[in-house]
C-alpha cells in the first residue's frame, strides 16, 4: 500500500496506481495521511467518543442513586380514555368519509366535531403523560369538544355502531375530566 505523506509524495502513489496497484481513496479505505490511516484516526475518534459518553455514565451513576419513586406516575386510565377517544374518533371520520364518498352527506356534521375532538385529545394525552402546567386548560377545552363530538355521534349510533363507539369514548373521557383531581 502506498502512503501520501503530508509533504506531498503524491508522486508515488500516481505512479502506484498507474502500474496497476490501488491507491486512490475510492478503493482503498485505509489510505494514509501523514503517518495515521483514516481508518485508525476514525477509530480512535470514535473511541474517545465511547470514552467521554462513558466518563459521563459513570460519573452520573456514581454518588448518589437515581430514584424513581421521586417521578410522579401518569395518569394512565386517563391518558387511555382521551388516546381511545382519539383513536375511535379517526374510525368515525373514516366512516363519515366513506359515506361521503357513496353520496351520503348526513354525517357532515358528525364529522365536523370529530375534526375538533381528534387534535385537541391527542395534545391532551400529551399534557397528561408529561404533567405540564397546561393540563388543567387543555382539559377544559377538550372536554368541550367531546360534548359537542357525543352529541353528533349520538345522532347516528341507532344506524352506525361506530357513531356510538365513539359517542362512548366521548362520554367516558368528559367522565374522567370531570372527576380529575
């Protein structure tokens, strides 16, 4: 293998590759500059990469324990009611587009109401699961946008069983606001 020195000895290296040796950097990974090989300066790059992040590992381990009991536990009952409240929800715009598609225009409203719901439980699952300080806001206006979501979905769960799917959903997470402390 031939080396390019940093002063310059390309000379030698052309002539190699020229007579049928590999040289260049497109075929030969370990292609030297100065005295290091790429391939050694990468490792040891990598490795004092390993080291630092380590170091720090250590470090953080060490002294004092890290304790979990100090997190406060999400609120998971909650945190499932609002993402199934989403979920059916999408089940139900999906239904409502399908009957829009086949000409069928009396879930227009229904549909409406499931485009405020969905986003506004998604971001409250959200809240919910970090316990931000914009739970208790978020859940009012969710709350709001559930009611309003069950009273169309109630409309039509006697003709589509995910109307009331998702009516349920509705009413349980409004229930679960309703009692949150």
């Amino acid at each position: 293998m031939d080396t390019i020195e940093s002063s310059g000895n390309a000379k030698n290296a052309r002539d190699g590759v020229e007579n049928g040796e590999r040289g260049d950097a497109s075929t030969n990974s370990t292609m030297t500059t100065g005295s290091v090989s790429r391939r050694a300066a990468v490792l040891a790059a990598g490795g004092g990469v390993g080291a630092l992040l380590a170091s720090g590992l250590v470090s953080a381990a060490g002294g004092t324990a890290h304790k979990h009991a100090d997190h406060k536990a999400p609120n998971t009952e909650l945190l499932e009611a609002a993402h199934n409240c989403s979920l059916t929800g999408q089940l139900c715009l999906n239904h409502c587009l399908e009957s829009f598609l086949a000409g069928d225009t009396m879930l227009a409203e229904c549909a409406k109401s499931i485009v405020a719901m969905i986003p506004l439980c998604e971001a409250f699952v959200v809240q919910v699961a970090n316990h931000t300080d914009y739970v208790d806001g978020l859940a009012s206006v969710c709350r709001a946008a559930c009611v309003d979501c069950e009273k169309e979905c109630r409309k039509h769960e006697d003709h589509h069983s995910i109307c009331k799917e998702s009516a349920d959903a509705c009413a349980k997470l409004v229930a679960m606001i309703d009692n949150m402390s």
